[in-house]
C-alpha cells in the first residue's frame, strides 16, 4: 500500500488557521475605518489593502523576499534586534500569508458594516456608546457572516497559496513545504498518484468548508427590523 508524507498537509491548515486567526484581528478594524471613514485619502488606503488581489503572487513573493532578507535594512534589523529571520522559516510564510490574504478578510467585513442600517450604528452614539462599544455590541454581531466570509476566504485563499509561499518559504521539509509546493514538486517528479493525493485532499477540505459557509449562512442571516 502507497504511504504519503502528511506533513504539508499539516503544515498548509497550521498556517491557513493561525493566518485566518491573526487575520480577524487586524482585518476588523480596518474595515471598520474603511467603511464609514471620511478621510479623503481613504480611496488610497483602500487600493493598498486590495493589491495582492491584483499583483502577481511572483511579484509580491519578490518584494517580500527583498524586504524580508537578512541582506535588507528591514530583515537585516528583524535579525540583529529580535533575532527574528522570515526567510525560508515558518513564521516568514505566517506573514506573508497575512499580507497576501488581508484584502480577503477586510473587503466582506466592509461590506458586511456598509449594508447594516445607519440608524445602528447612529443610535450607538446617540446613546453615549463610544466607538469601540459601538464595534463590538451593536454592529460586530449584526454581521456575523461578513466574519465567517472573511475568515473562510482568507483560509481558503491561504491553502492555494503558491508563489508567494514559494518566494518566501522554499520547499524546507517539516518548515514550509506546504501542500501546494508539494502538489507542484510531485508533479515535476512525474509522481501523479502522490499529486493527486494532496489535491483531492485540498479539493474535498474546500467542497466541506464551503458546505459549512452556506449552513451557517442559513443559521445566521435574519432580516434587521
């Protein structure tokens, strides 16, 4: 019986799930800001948080690698202050891995804040709410599938990850071979069956995460009066 390594299986839901995790807490306030600021340069903050979507994952692996290398003033200061290095390490793919997938979990969150009523969030202030009460008691569980939308896409998004991983991460055994290098190396090896393994396994994940979405979705979803 055929055995296959496991491990970038484990790897890739290790990193999907702490990406998606970190991801929560530093997509929310930004698109809280985003979705009712008044900045006039708020369209231009808005671009920024949407380039990976837009930029070539090989692009963006680049820059990445050229900011994240011990050889750069930015890596270069990681290394000698924190002894910090993001270059082919675990922890280089968590942060890549935030950034490529951020406009993935702050876009739905906007506009799960951009469709409640304005009299939610108006009444908040009228009765002396601040503004952090204001996110978290009144519009935080108003949009619950925003947050469950955001999540599994920024998950999703992080499991097929593939230029950027490679950029930053390689292909280091137990360190940041995930599923996707592996499925691209298999391939190259001419392994099919090995290929077809990690692939199925990533296909059914997303089939029963999707399925999972839309019932929640059902649950949660009720009209506001």
């Amino acid at each position: 019986m055929t055995t296959y390594d496991l491990e970038p299986l484990f790897l890739t839901f290790k990193l999907s799930f702490i990406t998606s995790v970190i991801l929560i807490f530093l997509g929310l306030p930004m698109a809280y800001w985003l979705a009712f600021s008044k900045k006039k340069y708020k369209i231009a903050i808005e671009a920024l948080v949407s380039m990976p979507i837009v930029l070539p994952p090989s692009v963006l692996g680049f820059y990445l690698l050229a900011a994240f290398s011990p050889a750069g003033a930015f890596g270069g200061f990681l290394d000698d202050v924190f002894n910090l290095k993001l270059v082919f390490t675990f922890e280089g793919l968590i942060v890549a891995s935030v950034i490529y997938s951020f406009p993935f979990m702050v876009q739905p969150i906007q506009a799960g804040f951009q469709n409640l009523p304005i009299s939610l969030r108006e009444a908040s202030f009228t009765l002396g709410k601040s503004a952090m009460t204001t996110l978290f008691k009144a519009l935080v569980p108003n949009i619950k599938p925003s947050l469950l939308a955001g999540f599994i896409l920024s998950f999703a998004h992080t499991i097929g990850e593939f230029g950027v991983v490679l950029m930053i991460g390689g292909s280091m055994k137990g360190e940041t071979k995930v599923a996707s290098i592996a499925i691209y190396e298999e391939v190259e090896a001419l392994n099919y069956g090995a290929a077809n393994f990690y692939s199925a396994i990533l296909f059914f994940a997303a089939f029963v995460i999707l399925i999972l979405v839309y019932a929640a979705n059902k649950k949660w979803v009720k009209p506001l009066n």
